[in-house]
C-alpha cells in the first residue's frame, strides 16, 4: 500500500510540475501570439473592445506595407553585417583568451580574470560617454567600425569557454605535444574542434546582442544608411505610432529570425551551459 502511495504522490508532483511549467510558458508565449496575431488584423480589428483573439480574414499586405514605409532590407543588411563581423571578433578574442586563461600559467592571471568578471557589473550608461568621445577623436561616429569593434572582444564569452576548455582532459595536450603541436597548434587543432557547443552558444549570444543592440548604436550614428535594425524600428514606431498593425508586423520580422535561430540552437546552448560549471 506504501508503494502504490509513493507512486501516487510521485504522479501528483510531476503532473503538478508540469502544469506550473505549462502555464508559465503559456504567459511567456502570449505577448508573441498577440504580437503576430495583431500583424494580420485590419486597423479596426486591431482597436475593438472586447479584442477578438485570432483576426478573421488575415492581411498579410501588413507586413509588404510596412517593408515600405521604411527601408527595413538596408537595416536588415547592415545589422547582418555588424553582426557577422563581430561575431568573428568575439570567436577569435575569446578563444586565445580563455585558452590563456585556461591552460596558461602567467602571474596575475586569476587576478586579472577577476577583474574581467567584475567589469561585467558595469552597467552600460557608465561607459557610453567615454566611448563616444574616444571614438569622436578618432573620427569614427557615424562608421561601421563604431558599431562593430568595441564589442569584437566580450567577457562573458571568455567565462564560458574559459570553463569548457578546462574540463578538457590534460592527457589531449600531453599526447598533443608529443605529436609535435604548439599551444597554438592545439589550440586549434584539438580544443576548439572539441568545443562546438560552447562555440554555437558564444555564436548565438552574439547574435542576440547584436540584432537587439539599440543604444549604443542610437548613439554613434547619425546616417540612416548604416543603422541597424532595432534603430530603424523606433524610427518606424515614431511615425507609425497609431497605425498597430504595421507595428506589429514591423515587430514581428524583426524577431521571427531570432526566434528560429535560438529553437535551431538550443540543444547547443543547453549542453554548453551545463559543461560550463563542472569544473573550475
């Protein structure tokens, strides 16, 4: 009789967690279905009092009227590229300095990545100032290079492959080095090969930040022309404030490649998070 009541119970928590987790996804996924299913409705549709929650005859000229409005290909265009080039300088500064950090021994390191930690704290208006007038004297407002090289070199992407490179077994090195391969060798040849994971999640983060990044590039540019997506679209809700379906459907393809991208990559993103804290 105790074991079918530990069964029981046992039934009762799971379905209970499962409930719980239903709903919070349910409220979690609702503002995306409101967003697109606002997209698709008339003007009238989209201010009606009690709302209907599915639009009754679907206008998808939305999304082509609001592709007009505003030039969203160039925006699409200049944030694919910010976000390729720097995507290329996060890999590439990130995987020699967790390598350093990792396998390396040099004075002051553990010191020195403690500190790279704590700069992480460092909220983003702190620093706008400063970097705005660094890159005023070098002439670089209102270019490409303000918007891609400060960010091709980030801490958080160093904390994580700093982590997955140490759960790589010595023995690989040692067996490495009798083969003839120097760090940079390895480095190559054997770690970064064997860090997909950790690499896919770095890519995908990046790409997050850059897609949404809004501030920073708010501020150093001027020209329409090399403005990222997310300055566009306030542009475009500026002067289509009152007009909610164009907003939505502008929203929505703006997000949908974010949201395809991250389902592509989760199981990635999952496994590099939990080979992250096996070992210090």
């Amino acid at each position: 009789m105790s074991f079918m009541n530990r069964i029981k119970r046992i039934n009762f928590s799971m379905v209970l967690t499962y409930f719980i987790l239903i709903v919070i996804a349910l409220t979690i996924l609702f503002p995306f279905f409101w967003m697109v299913s606002t997209s698709l409705k008339t003007p009238v549709e989209a201010v009606k009092f009690p709302p209907d929650i599915f639009p009754k005859n679907p206008q998808l000229n939305n999304y082509v009227t609001a592709c007009k409005k505003v030039n969203f290909t160039r925006y699409f265009i200049n944030t694919i590229f910010i976000a390729l080039t720097q995507l290329v300088g996060v890999l590439f500064t990130s995987i020699l300095a967790a390598y350093a950090f990792a396998r390396l021994d040099f004075k002051g390191r553990e010191i020195l990545f403690i500190s790279l930690l704590g700069l992480m704290m460092i909220p983003m208006p702190v620093y706008i100032v400063p970097g705005y007038m660094l890159l005023q004297k070098i002439g670089w407002i209102d270019t490409y290079f303000a918007q891609i090289v400060p960010w091709m070199a980030n801490i958080f992407p160093i904390f994580l492959l700093r982590q997955h490179f140490k759960t790589i077994p010595k023995d690989l090195y040692d067996a490495a080095v009798i083969d003839g391969y120097s760090d940079i060798g390895f480095l190559f040849k054997v770690v970064v090969p064997l860090s997909k994971p950790a690499l896919t999640t770095i890519s995908i983060f990046s790409i997050l930040a850059s897609w949404n990044s809004f501030i920073w590039p708010l501020v150093v540019t001027n020209s329409d022309s090399i403005r990222p997506v997310q300055v566009g679209l306030a542009y475009f809700i500026q002067e289509q404030s009152t007009s909610y379906t164009l907003l939505m459907a502008a929203s929505t393809f703006v997000v949908l490649p974010l949201v395809i991208m991250f389902f592509l990559a989760q199981k990635q993103i999952i496994e590099s998070y939990a080979r992250s804290g096996l070992k210090d």
